[in-house]
C-alpha cells in the first residue's frame, strides 16, 4: 500500500553515501522532506536536486532536514555530488528496498509523456549542464519519483507520488510546509 497522508511515515534506517547510519527515527523534533529520485546519472533529477539546495539556508531556518535517494551505487552519487557541498542527506538504495519499503512506481509511459509532452527534454539539457563529471545510469529509467513531507513526531503531512518521470511538489508546498507551526 502506498504511504498516505496522517500515517506515520515508515521507519527505516540505512547508509548514507558517506558510510553514516542514518535513521528517520533520529529527526524526531525536526521536520523532513525525503526525496525519492531515480539514479544519480538522471539529469531530471539532477536539476531538482540543485533546486532544492537553493534552498538550503531556508531549510536550515525551519528546523528541516532533506533525506534523498537514489537507486544508486554510493560511488555513484558521489561522482554526481562531485566537488558540489549540499544541503541533504543523500542515501544509495541501488536494492530499492526503500522504494519497496514507500510502494514507489515504475512507469515507461510516464516517461515518455514528460519527454514527449512536459518539458522533459528541455529539463534533461539544463540538469545534463549542472553534472560536473560523467556519472554511470546505474537504477531504472522508468522509475516515478516521490516526496513525503514528514512532521516532527514523524506522521507524513503529504506524500507526493508522481504520475509522470519530474512531478515534483511545487516549491510553493515545500515553503507552505516549513512554515507551518509544529505539530502538537
């Protein structure tokens, strides 16, 4: 079953790229914005995941933490992550159990109609242009992305799932969500 909205997000604790143990239980009292991406070498992702760093000093002014994944190899990432500094946690999941774990979709269709319909190409040129050094497609190309907006007791205010490769939460939503008074 997909994560919805008022459930307690699930649980999970992994490595990060760097080799630290990461738990979503250690961010109780913080807010999250947990990000699932495709793999590293994805330029869509890419550029959603450099938009999100710009927002780095407003995450950090509301008590947020950003978590993402890929369903890459930590190597990977780093290659993409190059000499770049950011604002997230970032977690290889190259076995997808945390896509399993999130019930997160695969879908070819989807794919095609961002390239062919929603500005997936033009997309796929400015994230291709912001990789600093060649990284390998190492996850699956028809792979949905998702994001979980997480309260401080853990509960998921909105899980976003995507319909098509690039539906993201609009910024406005992210900001809407850090604003928002703590939850009782």
């Amino acid at each position: 079953m997909r994560v919805s909205n008022q459930q307690l997000a699930p649980q999970f604790t992994v490595t990060d790229v760097f080799g630290e143990t990461i738990a979503l239980s250690q961010f109780k009292g913080k807010k999250v914005h947990l990000i699932f991406y495709r793999f590293a070498a994805c330029p869509f992702c890419n550029l959603r995941f450099h938009e999100i760093n710009q927002l780095a000093d407003t995450y950090k002014q509301h008590n947020t933490v950003v978590l993402s994944v890929y369903e890459s190899s930590a190597a990977n990432i780093r290659t993409m992550m190059a000499d770049g500094s950011f604002y997230t946690y970032v977690i290889p999941n190259p076995d997808s159990t945390l896509y399993k774990l999130f019930n997160l979709d695969r879908s070819m269709l989807g794919l095609l109609q961002f390239l062919l319909f929603n500005g997936g190409l033009s997309r796929a040129m400015k994230g291709r242009k912001l990789f600093k050094n060649r990284v390998s497609g190492d996850g699956h190309s028809d792979r949905l992305e998702a994001e979980f907006l997480i309260d401080e007791n853990g509960r998921v205010v909105q899980a976003h799932y995507g319909k098509i490769q690039g539906d993201y939460l609009p910024k406005s939503e992210i900001l809407a969500f850090m604003d928002a008074k703590p939850a009782v």
